[in-house]
C-alpha cells in the first residue's frame, strides 16, 4: 500500500474530495462569512445566467444570434412548461421559476469543467432552493385560498372512511416535499460526479486505462444529459406545486 501511494496509485484516490468546501484565500476554517469554492462556483452561475439573458438579449434582432437564440428557446420552453402545468393562472410567477431553471442549469454545466467545483452537489446549496420554493409555495396556498388551501389534504373524491387515513398521508407527502425536492437534485449531481472521479482514476492503470477512458466520456456524456434534466425536474415539480397552491381543490 506504501508502494501504490508513491507511485500515485489507487491507495490515493478520494473520489469525494472533490466536495469538501475550501475557502478561496487561505488555509483557516470555513466560517460564515467566508469566501469559498462554492461561493465563486454560484457567484459564476449568476454572472453566466446575466450574461445569457441580459447581455445576450440587449441588442435583439429580427435575425437572432446564437446567444439571442439560445436564450429566447430558455425563455420559451420554461413559460410553455409553466402555462401548461399551472395554466394561465401561473405565468405571474414566471419570472421566479425561469429564474430557478437558469441558475440551476448553469451551475449544473459550470460544474462539469475540470477543476471546477459542483455547488448544486452540496445539499446546502439545494435545500436553500427546495425550502424557499416550499415556502413560497405555501405562503402563497393560503394567501390565494385562505383556510380554503387545507382542502389540498382532503381527498373528497375518495370513500369518507378512506379520507382521515388519506388526508395523514396527504400531510406527510407535502412536508417531505421540500426534502426529496433538494435531495434528488444534490444526490443525482453528486453521484455522477463521484463516478467521473473513480473512472478517471483508473485510468492510471495501463491494464485498464483504455477501458477507463471509454468509460469516462461515457459517464461524461451521461452528465451532459443528466445536469440538463434535474434542471428541468426541479422547475416542472416547482410547476406542479404551485398549481397545488392555485388550484387546491381536489
């Protein structure tokens, strides 16, 4: 085992390393208000979602650019996706869930150049997503709906003995929503990042280096696909909980 660690062999491979939160300047501990690798990492995904629908669309033409049109099929796909999950009722609060959708997508992306760090794989950083649209989505359920919004626990369409033990069930459901709502996102980021890392590592070994190489762009391939559906899954269970909220009645 000494030998390998020498030769930088696989007593060295860490594959989850590359999660540990470090600050930017320095070696002391991570504190409240210290600046860290997740802090550039989201800092990055704000500036490059800017950049895309700020920048990008400040000078629009009847012929689009790349960067015009990249971000005008984002804008339409999301509000496609929240008018017909939602319906018409749902589009004033587009703004927040396109908002969730490009950050979220970039900060996937950003997180699959090398080197980088992966903010979204740190159920710190999705728990802050998946609460606040848990929070939101609730405070607006009874602001729309008054008291009228616990009708979403009862399922009238159910046998009356049925609808107590529906309605326990009903309560659990949606208090754990905020929960797999950020672990699916942070758990699905981290794993494939965590692969990427051991396929990479064998790659040391010339028995299975080539191997190891297919494997990588495979995994890597996978990744592309996979950052740009937990995106798109965070905002379409955003959508269906907000219609939840407009629409309480079962």
């Amino acid at each position: 085992m000494a030998d390998e660690a020498k030769t930088g062999g696989l007593a060295e491979f860490h594959p989850m390393d590359q999660f540990i939160v470090k600050p930017l300047f320095g070696d002391g501990a991570v504190g409240m208000f210290t600046v860290t690798n997740v802090t550039l990492w989201l800092a990055l995904a704000v500036v490059c979602s800017l950049a895309l629908m700020v920048l990008g669309t400040s000078k629009r033409a009847t012929i689009p650019t790349r960067t015009q049109s990249i971000a005008e099929l984002a804008y339409g796909f999301v509000y496609k996706m929240v008018e017909d999950v939602t319906g018409k009722d749902g589009l004033k609060y587009f703004p927040y869930i396109f908002t969730l959708f490009i950050f979220i997508l970039f900060s996937n992306y950003l997180a699959l150049i090398p080197m980088s760090f992966s903010p979204t794989s740190h159920i710190a950083t999705t728990a802050v997503l998946g609460f606040g649209v848990f929070i939101f989505i609730t405070v607006l359920g009874f602001v729309k709906n008054g008291a009228g919004f616990l009708s979403l626990f009862w399922v009238s369409s159910a046998p009356l003995a049925l609808r107590p033990i529906l309605a326990v069930v009903e309560v659990i459901s949606y208090f754990v929503r905020p929960v797999s709502h950020s672990v699916r996102l942070a758990g699905n980021i981290m794993a494939g990042h965590a692969v990427l890392k051991v396929f990479a590592t064998f790659a040391s070994l010339a028995i299975v280096a080539p191997l190891s190489v297919l494997g990588v762009v495979a995994i890597y391939a996978l990744e592309v696909l996979v950052c740009g559906i937990q995106a798109y899954v965070f905002t379409i269970l955003t959508c269906v909980y907000l219609k939840d909220a407009l629409h309480p009645h079962h």
